[in-house]
C-alpha cells in the first residue's frame, strides 16, 4: 500500500528574511515528511469541514470521500474525537465472518453503535465503515494495522486496529478480540450519507442522503 504524507509550513513574511536559513528550513521539513511516509502504515486523507471551532462544540462534520480509494482511512474530527472512516475492500470485509469465535461481541449486543449499523458490518453501507478512534479501555488511540496475517500480530490476524498502550485488538467493524483490555467495540457515531461521495457525521439522515452502493 502506498503512503502519503503532507506537511504545510508557513513562514512570516517580512523584509530581511535570510535565504539560506530559508532553504535548510525548507530541506529539513522535506526530511521529515520523507521520514513520515517510512513510519507511515497506510495512506490517510484528512478532512477539516466545517471549520474546527464549530467541530468543538457538537456541529456535524461532513467528510469528502471522493478521494478515498479502497484500503484507505481518512480522518477527521467531531466533538473533539478522532471519526475513523474506512473504504473496505471486498477482501476486508470477506474476513469478517471468519473469527466471530475470537470476539468478546461478535453481534455488537453489548457495543454503541446506530440502530441502523447493528449488523454484520457495522454500518450503513458495508463499503465505508465510520468509528470513533478511541480505544473503549482507557481512552488511547488505536493503531490502524489493516494488512492479514501481520508478522507482529499473528497469522490468524484478520486487520484492523490495535492499542500500543495496553494491547486492546480491534478488527476491520471495530469488534474487540477475546483477551483485550477493553469489553466493548468501537464506537459507531450517528451518521448519513448527503450523497455517495459526501457523509455527515453527528447525524441520522441528511437531506437527500444516498449510502454508497456496497463494495
């Protein structure tokens, strides 16, 4: 999977400004960004609509999915907490019927989530799976750790997120594994689909909402 990382800096502008401390300013966030993509997983694309203030207080955030290609997580934020939003891959989601026996609630029936995701996917429209990134232990932030069969995770590894402070697994619906931390499943947050290439999160329906068909 190929990773892409992007880094603005801005500089006052002013009269007198060195060129040359300009260029190793220049050099040295390129150097980052190159380090970045190393450490980077997988691909994210992050959204900022609306403006983070009204985030903050509870409005909805809308999401642009139109870029977000299969396998990608794009990120964003409402009600000062990280929405996770996936686009699975017909490979994603066939593996998530194979470890139900590995779960703590294989069914969601002890999970938050919409009356509308409680099902085999968790959401509304099986390609697109949204989730708060806050790990249901303590509050960490799970790593996303997509690919099958990690080295560090087992072979038996189906994708999906784990928290490097105490260890809670997650897979590819946000369902937590037997022997984690945490009791619960990721959190689903209400949400709706304005249109196939646009979901709005802190939402039940949206005028003229339409789900993505599923992949």
């Amino acid at each position: 999977m190929s990773d892409s990382v992007s880094q603005v800096v801005s500089e006052e502008a002013g009269e007198g400004v060195d060129s040359s401390r300009r260029t190793l300013l220049l050099g040295a966030t390129v150097a980052l960004g190159a380090t970045g993509v190393v450490f980077t997983a997988i691909p994210f694309i992050e959204s900022w609509l609306p403006s983070e203030s009204a985030r903050a207080l509870g409005a909805p955030t809308e999401i642009d999915l139109s870029k977000l290609e299969p396998g990608q997580m794009v990120v964003s934020v409402w009600r000062r907490q990280p929405i996770l939003v996936v686009r699975r891959t017909p490979q994603m989601l066939s593996l998530l019927a194979n470890h139900d026996g590995r779960l703590k609630d294989p069914s969601s029936s002890d999970s938050t989530q919409p009356a509308y995701c409680k099902n085999a996917t968790r959401a509304r429209s099986g390609e697109f799976f949204v989730v708060i990134g806050v790990c249901t232990h303590l509050g960490c932030l799970p790593k996303p750790r997509f690919d099958a069969g990690d080295a560090q995770l087992g072979t038996d590894w189906p994708g999906g997120w784990a928290c490097p402070c105490h260890g809670s697994r997650f897979d590819l619906a946000g369902r937590v594994f037997d022997g984690s931390p945490a009791s619960v499943n990721l959190v689903v947050p209400p949400y709706a689909f304005r249109n196939p290439q646009h979901v709005v999160i802190g939402v039940d329906s949206a005028a003229g909402s339409a789900a993505p068909a599923s992949g």
